[in-house]
C-alpha cells in the first residue's frame, strides 16, 4: 500500500484531515494505495504558499525558469520506465503505450515550454506622426489552477503545469483523484530539479470538495480544465462571475470520414488506432466513421476483422494492445452503451462483452466494440460514450458527410481521409471543429493551438497561446518630444 501524499509549499504532507480515499488498480480491481481526500483547508494552505512564492517566481530571470523546466523535463526523461509502469498500474493502459507516448510527452511538455518561454517577445507599435511608442508587457497572472484529467494522466498534468510556470505563475494543481500516482512522483521530481517552495502545489482529492476550492478561490486568477462537458460547464458557472480566465477543454464526439479515394491501408490502419488507443479513452478518438457508401461494405468486412484481431490484456504483458478501462464505474457506463444498442436500431458487429484476463479476473477489461448504426441522430452518435466502442455508417455524397461531422453538440475534432485537393479544403473550413486531420491522426505539433469549438470548449492551448493564456498584456504608450 502506499500513501500518496499533497505538494505544499516544496513539501510533501498528509491531508489536514487526515482523510484518505482508496486508489485502485484497474487491471485486478483491487486497492492498492490511498490519497489524500484534501479539504478546502488543505487547498487554502496551498494558495497561502503560492502567494508567498509567487514574488520571487514571477521575478526570476527567463533564463533561470528555463533551467528549472529543462531539468524536470530531463528528470521525466530518467525515469521513463519508472513512470511508465505507475503510469500503467494507475490507469490500466499497457506500459507500451505509456513508455511510447505519455511519459516521452511529459517530457515534451516541460522541454517544449521551458524553450518557449526564452522565445516569447513583447511587441513594440512606433505611432509615427505622433512621436509616440506603443510596447505590450506579459505579465503573470498571479496564482492559478490546473485540473487534468485520468485518461491521460501525466501527460495532460504537465501540458497545463509548464507553461503556467514558464509564464512567471504560481500553480495549485489537482490531478484526477482516479489516477493521482504520477502526479505524486512529479512532486518528488520537482523537489529533485530544485524548484523554490510553493512554486507548484499539488493537492490531491475529489473534484466536488478539492476542485471546487479551487476553482472559487478569490485569489486564484484562472483556472485550466480538461474533462466532462457538464463538469466545465459548472466550473464556467462558478468562476464566470469572478472574472477569472477560462481555458475548457472539454468533451469529443469526432469524425472519422473515408472517401474512395484515400490511401486505404493506411487509413485502415491508422483508423484502428484513432478508434481505440489507449481503450478509446481519448477526446480525440474518432468515434463516428463515416464511410463513402461505394467503400462501405469492404471497408466494414476489413475494419471488424482488425478490431477482431486486438488482443485485450493485462497491461505489462508486451502482446496486449489494449488494458483496462480506468474505472469499475467507468467500464459500467460505457457497457450501458453497448447493452442499450439494440434498443436504438443499431447492430453490433464485433466486440460487446467484458473480457476476464486470467489472473486478473476483477479487472475492468471490455472487447472492442464497433456498432452499426442507421441514424447519425441516435445516442450512440450523439453522446461521449468515452471507451473502445465506434460506430459506422455509410454517406453517398460530400453535403451529407459534411452534414452528418456537424450534427452533434461537440466540435473538438475531425479526421478525413481523401486525396481530392478541393475536398480537403472545402471540408477543413467547414468543420465545425478546432483541429482537423487530414491523411493523418493525432500528429501533434507542441507549436499549434488545440482546442474544441461548441460544447468542446473554450479557449485554445499549446505554443504561444498557452503563454497568452497564462499572461496579462499591459500596454503602455509613450509620447517623447
């Protein structure tokens, strides 16, 4: 068993209560550590220690904070295998997947914005005729709060945790109290890379008590979300009216749309990924495919023998493409999807039962599951379901495909398949969406925006736009003789 345990002030220490909260492994469905359930009080010490902090941070040379971010980027890098194992055992995702891509982005996160920052300019504006100069100052917000999410634990941590403190700001952080582990070894890290008391906090608990103080903290000036719809919709509610900055990164119902004339194996193999990486716990995940009807039947025929061939299995073993999903409660509400499929018209091809590892026989493991549906407008294609289950649909012409991408209340993104010049250009302006990928998904580049358009969000993230985000532009104008 171990105790994880609250950042506060370049210490770590139990909840004030003395609260704990069970902390499962997904792969056997047992306890396997305790967090802290921290209070209002625990959250009101953490902001104490960023305002003590924040003087001497916000001041700090650009040079000085590069070099703290370089470290703890380097010490991410040290211990991949280390993070990549707690990583797993916390979430359920095979190690493979955790040494591949979420703990290399960890590292990126820091390297990419401790660089970023050394690069960030003010803009200076000459008023000629009016002998007057216009320049723009960046200036930190002050203190603000970071909440991430589960399915991508560390990786999503650290995206909002660095540029925050490259941009000169004091953090109160709280990672997802269903997968808090790496976020406690980031602790250590940080006590490692020598970075000064009450810089970065982290104080762990549930959203409902933990988040909450955080979020309608008077003293914390922002606050960067990734998660549920409806839980950004309650955060806007309570920190609108404070006239705090909002970054919302929110819920995805993406398209995935196939012409005729894409490269089909690559497509086929990529849309395999993009349905169900990281047990399709990811916003980005094309969860409705749209097939061109003159390619639908063989594209069906092959996709379902592919998903056929994934192996679903323990996380450390080097043959398991997909884990576990993160939750019992989690795993129950994506199974009522499939369960609630018949009832909407719809057909299952492949997949829709809960799969039990031997050894393992608790663990929360579900088949992948992809559904044919007759209707854009049913419930599987309307709602985040969130887990390894897709739909598929046929669409005769461009308007309809480009009709049946919009027709739901989420933009985050979209990925079309096609080598027609003038399709990829009208599709990418019409999408109602804030990333499209063409030929091509989740190909990320640290330099551009991210972020939903609709019930996905508000705001963007990433490159420069995080270091907006996380900054106050002053301008100051001067009239000279």
């Amino acid at each position: 068993m171990q105790n994880i345990q609250n950042y506060i002030n370049g210490k770590l220490q139990p909840p004030l209560s003395g609260e704990w909260i069970d902390n499962y492994d997904p792969s056997c469905g047992e306890v396997y550590g305790k967090i802290p359930n921290s209070s209002e009080e625990d959250v009101e010490e953490a902001v104490q220690a960023a305002v003590k902090a924040f003087p001497g941070w916000s001041t700090t040379t650009v040079e000085e904070r590069s070099s703290i971010l370089l470290k703890i980027a380097d010490l991410i890098e040290e211990k991949l295998q280390f993070l990549a194992e707690a990583e797993s055992k916390d979430n359920g995702k095979p190690i493979s997947l955790a040494l591949a891509v979420d703990i290399p982005r960890a590292s990126s996160n820091f390297l990419f914005f401790g660089n970023a920052i050394t690069q960030f300019a003010s803009e200076a504006h000459e008023s000629v005729g009016h002998y007057a100069i216009n320049f723009t100052l960046r200036k930190p917000l002050g203190i603000v709060g970071c909440i991430s999410p589960w399915n991508l634990p560390l990786y999503l941590f650290t995206w909002k945790i660095a540029p925050a403190l490259a941009a000169g700001n004091c953090v109160v952080a709280k990672p997802s109290e269903v997968t808090p582990m790496t976020a406690y070894l980031l602790s250590e890290i940080c006590i490692e890379a020598g970075l000064p008391e009450g810089v970065l906090n982290i104080v762990h608990g549930l959203g409902n008590t933990t988040g909450q103080a955080i979020v309608k903290h008077p003293k914390i000036k922002a606050i960067s979300f990734t998660g549920g719809t409806t839980t950004g919709e309650h955060i806007a509610r309570t920190a609108a009216p404070m006239f705090k900055k909002l970054s919302l990164e929110l819920g995805g119902k993406n398209p995935n749309i196939i012409f005729t004339d894409c490269d089909y194996e690559k497509m086929l193999n990529t849309t395999v990924r993009s349905s169900f990486a990281n047990q399709g716990q990811i916003c980005l995940c094309g969860s409705r495919i749209f097939v061109e009807e003159s390619l639908y039947e063989k594209f069906k025929t092959d996709f379902v023998a592919r998903v056929k061939a994934i192996k679903v299995g323990h996380p450390s073993q080097n043959d398991s493409n997909l884990g576990a999903l993160v939750s019992k409660e989690h795993l129950e509400k994506v199974y009522s999807y499939i369960e609630d499929a018949p009832n909407q018209n719809a057909t299952i091809l492949c997949g829709g039962k809960k799969v039990t590892v031997e050894g393992y026989e608790n663990g929360y493991y579900l088949e992948p599951t992809v559904i044919e549906v007759k209707t854009n407008q049913c419930k599987l294609n309307q709602e985040e379901i969130f887990g390894p289950v897709v739909t598929i649909m046929p669409f005769k012409t461009d308007e309809e495909a480009l009709s049946f991408a919009n027709e739901v209340r989420y933009g985050l993104s979209a990925t079309l398949w096609t080598n027609n010049l003038n399709r990829t250009m009208h599709f990418s302006n019409e999408l109602q969406v804030g990333v499209v990928w063409v030929n091509t998904w989740l190909m990320r580049d640290l330099r551009t925006p991210f972020g939903g358009m609709k019930d996905s969000g508000v705001g963007r993230e990433g490159g420069q736009e995080a270091l907006r985000f996380f900054t106050e532009p002053k301008n100051v104008c001067i009239q000279y003789s």
